[in-house]
C-alpha cells in the first residue's frame, strides 16, 4: 500500500451492508448524526495525543500536579472516544478507522513544538476544550433536529465533563505566573 493510496477520503456513511446496524432512523438522520459526531471523535483522540505530549514533556515546578492532572484528563477523554463512535455504529453509521481518517476530520490543531512551558499548556488545552465544547453543543443540536435523543445525552454528558476539565485549565490559568 502506498502513502497515496492511505490518503483517500474515508467515508463514514452509507456503512457498508454487513456494518448497516437497523435503526428506526431515516437514512438521511443517521448521515446527519455521523457527520456530526465522527468530527468529535477525531478531535477527541488528537486532543488525547495532545495531552499525553504535554503530560510526558511537562517540566518545571508544578510537574507533579500538571502531570497527574494531564493523564486524568487524557483518560476522560479516551473513554469519551468509545463512548462516541460506538453511538455512530449503533445508529448505523461507521466512525474512525485510522489516523489518516483522524486527521481527515479533525479541528483540533497538532502540536509538535518541542518546548513547551506549562503555563501555555495549560492555555492551549483550555482553548481546545473550549473549541470542543463549541462542537459538542452544535452536535446536540443536529441529535435532537434528528430525534437521537439516546447520542444528545451521551453528548450531554461528555459535554459536561469537557466543561469541569475546561474549568479546571481555566483555574490554573488564573495564576500564570505560578506556572512557570
């Protein structure tokens, strides 16, 4: 396989015949819900990739509870990734299948810096759990215009728990200068 050949668009609707879960949903509320969704499944496992790098290149004299607090936090939000795509496979849609497809659909930028102080790790992290939380809540929305009341709470409550980390980053922030 080339790298060429991996790059191709990955589609996530309509799922292949023997993926096509039954559902009571229309075939165009199921597409509507998986377009909505997957973007936050990716967004999720690079938000997790994101928050592993500053937990395993953290530095300084808040090492420990930045350290303990980032693998927390890394750990809700892979939970939240099973919890998403397994709402698209029920509805009967497909969701993730590789890193390719993650950056296909991700929002969430990369971050490769080599250094990175804490205080702006703590920055970058609340900014993207505030952009996330902004695409959760217009993900809801497209569940319930779609009558999938079953994945808006899902959503709902992965929602709350990106609000409580948001808050969090958000307290840290409030002492930059005793991040350093």
């Amino acid at each position: 396989m080339t790298q060429q050949s991996s790059k191709k668009e990955v589609k996530s609707f309509p799922a292949p015949a023997d993926l096509a879960t039954t559902t009571d949903l229309a075939p165009q509320q199921v597409k509507a819900i998986t377009e909505a969704v997957n973007p936050l499944v990716a967004d999720a496992f690079a938000l997790y990739v994101k928050t592993k790098n500053f937990h395993w290149h953290l530095y300084g004299s808040h090492f420990r509870d930045f350290h303990l607090l980032f693998d927390d936090h890394a750990d809700q939000i892979f939970e939240s990734i099973d919890i998403m795509a397994e709402r698209v496979r029920r509805i009967g849609g497909t969701t993730i299948r590789s890193i390719s497809h993650v950056s296909q659909l991700q929002t969430i930028e990369d971050d490769n810096d080599d250094i990175v102080p804490a205080g702006e790790m703590i920055r970058r992290l609340m900014e993207d759990e505030l952009h996330i939380s902004k695409k959760i809540r217009a993900a809801i929305d497209v569940c319930d215009q779609n009558k999938d009341s079953a994945t808006s709470n899902q959503l709902q409550d992965i929602l709350d728990k990106t609000e409580r980390r948001k808050w969090f980053l958000f307290e840290i922030s409030r002492g930059m200068r005793n991040t350093e």
